[in-house]
C-alpha cells in the first residue's frame, strides 16, 4: 500500500523517479534505483526513516501514504 501511494503522490507532483530518488539521497537516506523501485512495486517494505523523508519530500502527513488509494476504494 506505502509504495503505491508514494508513486501516485510522486506522479501528481510531475517528479521522475531519477529525482525523487536523489532527493531521498540528500535528505540522508542510502538507497539506489533498484531498492526505490521494489518500494513502489510492493515488493519491499519501507523503512521507518524512509517512510518518514519521502512523506517529507512530498510535503504529505505520514498517514497520508497509508491510506487507501481512491481508485481501490
């Protein structure tokens, strides 16, 4: 659900992958293309710490990437 989320929030701010990626980078967080993409495939849980600076990035409250997309409610 987190990693689905995160890649709508991501689209709707028109920011590429490349560039999201590298904003978590700065913010402190050690992870490459191949760990960021399983995030949002679902195929790898997020981290506390990443959870907490991608929802910064976004500028979205923590719960907000938990909640039920709107299309699959």
């Amino acid at each position: 659900m987190v990693g689905r989320n995160i890649e709508l929030l991501r689209k709707r701010k028109n920011i590429s992958q490349k560039d999201f990626i590298s904003k978590i980078q700065v913010m402190g967080i050690d992870i490459n293309p191949t760990s960021y993409s399983k995030l949002e495939g679902q195929l790898r849980l997020a981290t506390d710490k990443e959870i907490y600076v991608i929802a910064k990035i976004l500028e979205v409250p923590v719960g907000e990437l938990f909640e039920e997309p709107e299309n699959q409610k």
